[in-house]
C-alpha cells in the first residue's frame, strides 16, 4: 500500500469514524494516531516523511512532540548523508543575504539590527542529537546542558557567511537565544571558537523569564529593543517562535529543523 | 560540482564580490543572480530544487517571479508523478481536521468559522499550469481566465475531505478568494459540480477590491467578518497572502504550492 493510499484511508478513517483515537482530541499536536502502525505504514517511505516535515517547517503542524516513529531514519539522512539539510541551510542564508543587501545602507546611528537565534540558527547541536535519536528520543535537559556546557558546537557554515555578511554590510547583531544567563561563558567560548565576532548583544534567559514561552521571551525582548530604538531588519531562526509574535523583524527567516519543536 | 558546492560558490561569491550583479540588489525575489546558469549547475540536482521549494512554502523566498529554469522538471515531477504534491495536501487536510476537532463543538449562533481560499486550495489548476510550464511562463491574465471561465478545476481531493469534515463539525465554510465578481458564476458552478457544497459566503473581488494585494484585500474582508461577529478559527490557503496580515485566524494552514507567487 503506498502512503498516499494510507493517508487518504486516515483521512477516511479521521472524517468518518465515530470511534476515534482520543490522542486525535485531546493531542492535536501528536502528529499521527497511535494505531497507525496497524496499517503496516512502510517505514520507509520517503513520501510520508518528506510531507511531514513541510508541515513541520510551515507551522502547519502546530505543536508536536516527537519525529514520528516510521520517520527516524529519514529525519537521520535528511540531516546528514543526504546533504539536504546543509543545502536547506544555505538556501535560507542566500534568501537572507539578498533580504540584507535588498536593505541597502543601514543608517550610521548604529540602530539597524538583524536578530540571530543560536542554537540550530549559529551552532549546530547535531553532533548531541545525532547520538539521541535526531529528536525521537525524549529530550533530556540535564545531558542537553551538559553538552552545551562543553561549548563544542560546530557553526553552521551558511550561518556563519551571512553572520559575516550581514555584518558587513554594517547592520547591529543581535543573538536572542532560550539559553540560561548561567550558560553565558560557555556560549560566549563556543561562539568565538567557531569563528562569531563582534555582536552587538547576546540575550540569554534571565531569571525574570523563565518559565515563559519562547514565542513569549523572544517577543518582548523584540519589543525592549525596539524601546531602545533598535530597527529590526531581519530575524533568522529554526523555530516559528523565534519570529512570531509582536514585534516582528521586516523579514523573518525559518531555518530548517525536523528534529524538535519548541514554543 | 554538487550543487551543495554550488550553493556555497554562490554565497562566497554574494559575500565578497563588489562586482555583483545589480538584479541582487534591485529585485531580491529574482531568487538566483542571472549568471547561475554559467557555474553549470546540474539541471536535474533536485538537492537544490527542494531547498529552492522549501524557501517558497517557509515565505524564505520572499516575493518571487518564476519557478527557476533549472527547476523545472523538478516541479512537474512534484506536482504529479511523484505523488508528492498529493501526499503533502493530505498532510495539510491532516494538520487541519486534527486541529478542527481540537478546537470541539462551535456554538450554536453560526459564527464560528472557517475560511478556505479557492484556487490552489479548494479547486486545481494543474492542468491548467502543466500546460504552462508549471510556473515557469509568464502569467497570462486573459488564458487564465479563459480557462477558469470552462468551470473544469478538478477538486483536491484531500481538501475536499478536510471541508466537508470542517463542515460536519459544524462550522460556517467562507470562501475567500482573489477572483473576480465576474467569475462568480463559473466559480459557483464550477465548485458545485466537483462536490464542494454549503458554504455560507462566497467573498470575490469587486469594484472596491482592485489594484489591492491579496493581502490586504483578504485582510480587510478577514476584518469585515470579525466584526460582523464571526470567530475565524482556521484559514487555509496555498499563498501566504491568504493567511498573514491582521487579523489572522486561530490557525493557518499553508497549502503547498511551489507555481506562483501572489503578493
């Protein structure tokens, strides 16, 4: 059975069965009914997965929790082996630098600013998820910060271009991230390890936002700036909630993530 | 070359030439600089072409003017043989009846709502588009409205699952679509005779809506149904300019389409 077939048969099943999954009401973000294995889906298949991201990377998807299980694999090689991630990355960086250049002259008043996220927007925290399942496994923030302590991140080259670019052009960088105020040193050393220099700001999360959403943090930290008098340009991140919500940057940038969703 | 090369050439060419070539600058949604097609990038290197396509769903892009010649192929093969196009539609349909039922019983006074766009959303137009290059010939108003005036749009089939189970559910159906009063009747006959039945508004453009953007056109009819009461739960449609713009609805679902671009 292809996975066209399967997703209209869930469809099917979704418009017309009385007796349906109480994951579908109460979880709208759980991607897929539980008894989808039942259908002997191909975990394979290529087809559903690939749809499945773009919902992901649309927003279409909402909140969700986990890669699907038949999706692992794919989610594995889209990362890697396939090279489409890094293609994926570059594009978003091309979009973004013709948007900055498009931009013209920032004003010399030092108030013209791109917003940049850190973490799957700068650095890459691959190498930790890599080894946890690219997002299947349940995410664990004792061994997440262990990892971010080491500050071993690797940059994202196409990250790191427009970093550069952007810079040149001679806009303020701004890096608003949901890190902690106590991971600051570290984030400073990996940042400079991997070859960022001479932002403006670096936002972290201190202890008057924590327990806020991310959509929320990143808001209001938009909004101080814009107090402040800061311009903001452009905003990059690999979460809807780095670049919804008000204020938003004149043009936002989704990178690529199918590995987790953070609101 | 691999195109991942290619891209990253590209960058380091955006980056450091001062020579650039002044599309870059004056049309940032000329999606490639002119002189790609010198680097010999592989035609067939759908690497690149998902990247490209992945830029246009996220609105990365940006306005943008045609699908790129070396993209071709790529979008007449995702839009049917694949059967990717298809599986992503069902996907939306998915995202958006999971999140219909999330959002339980409407009230009984006939204002809780949905709004669909039309083309490319409810009703195709690929045969149309697979006669025209699938985006990639220039947009010619008078044989596209040649071919809607035939009323021979086949239904997406996901869509038309995804309406009737937003309809059983018992929300108002709006139809909100860049067409003209003058196409009312081919649109109406058109829909009715590919199953799409019971909506309780059909909005075209009239005499006051022309010369708008879809954008704000949209939004502004978006605003007129507010405050004529209705709550606008979901909005589906395959433009961004469908969904953005103020106000939105509770939730948007981006319909895939990689053809055209309207502002």
């Amino acid at each position: 059975m292809h996975s066209g077939e399967v997703l209209i048969l869930i469809l099917i099943i979704i418009s017309t069965s009385s007796a349906i999954s109480p994951d579908i009401h109460n979880h709208h973000h759980i991607y897929l009914p539980t008894n989808l294995e039942a259908l002997q889906l191909d975990r394979s298949d290529s087809l559903f997965c690939d749809s499945w991201r773009l919902s992901v990377e649309t927003n279409n998807a909402g909140e969700w929790r986990s890669v699907p299980p038949m999706c692992i694999d794919y989610v594995g090689n889209y990362m890697g082996a396939s090279g489409q991630y890094s293609s994926d990355c570059a594009v978003v960086a091309l979009d973004a630098a013709a948007a900055s250049r498009a931009l013209r002259v920032p004003a010399d008043d030092g108030m013209d600013a791109w917003v940049f996220d850190i973490d799957e927007t700068l650095l890459s925290n691959l190498p930790y998820y890599a080894a946890h399942g690219f997002g299947s496994d349940a995410f664990d923030d004792k061994s997440f910060d262990e990892w971010a302590e080491l500050a071993e991140c690797p940059a994202i080259p196409a990250s790191l271009r427009l970093y550069q670019e952007v810079q040149r052009l001679g806009f303020e960088l701004i890096l608003l991230t949901g890190r902690y105020e106590s991971q600051r040193n570290a984030t400073i050393k990996n940042l400079l390890a991997v070859g960022y220099h001479g932002w403006d700001r670096l936002i972290l999360r201190g202890p008057s936002d924590i327990g806020k959403t991310a959509l929320v943090y990143k808001s209001e930290k938009r909004m101080q700036l814009e107090e402040q008098g800061y311009r903001i340009h452009g905003s990059c991140g690999d979460q809807w909630s780095d670049l919804f919500g008000y204020p938003m940057a004149t043009r936002s940038f989704k990178m690529p993530n199918p590995m987790y969703y953070i609101a």
